[in-house]
C-alpha cells in the first residue's frame, strides 16, 4: 500500500512487484495481494487490454488513515465479539 500511495499513477502487478523489491517476494504473492486488497475495496482495478490479453491497473482506494481507521474498527469488533470486552478506540 504504501508504494501504491506514494505513485501518481495507476500501477501494474509487474510494476508493483518491482516497486516492493522484486527478489524479496513472488510475484504471485503480490497479485493474490492485490486481488485480496481489491476485494476488500483498499484498492481500485481498471482492466487494460492489449498485446498479451488484459492487465490489471491498481490504486489505492482508501487513504492509509482510513485503513488504521478499518483495522482498528475491525480489531476492537472482533475483541468485544470474543472477549465480551467493551473496548472504545480513542
């Protein structure tokens, strides 16, 4: 995300990969990331066709502030559901 946030422009999964340091994960790590990120709407898909069929063009769709907002959100739910915990995010 935070290569995404710091690029102007939409990014291909290759772009990405190399953006992150390619040597340091698979690039199919990086796609299942991206679809899973996608699906949980972090990021926005635009489909792009040409030579070699359709590509996949990412952008971030929430702001990193958001995100803490989610997860934290998502963190205190899950607490209370389990732990019957009241807990107030500050």
């Amino acid at each position: 995300m935070e290569f995404l946030w710091s690029q102007s422009t939409p990014k291909r999964s290759f772009d990405i990969w190399h953006g992150v340091g390619a040597g340091a994960i698979s690039r199919a790590s990086i796609i299942n990331s991206l679809h899973w990120l996608r699906d949980l709407g972090f990021l926005s898909e635009t489909t792009k066709t040409g030579k070699g069929g359709h590509r996949g063009l990412y952008t971030a769709a929430k702001t990193k502030e958001e995100i803490i907002d989610i997860v934290r959100h998502s963190v205190y739910e899950q607490l209370d559901h389990d732990f019957d915990v009241q807990v107030e995010p500050n």
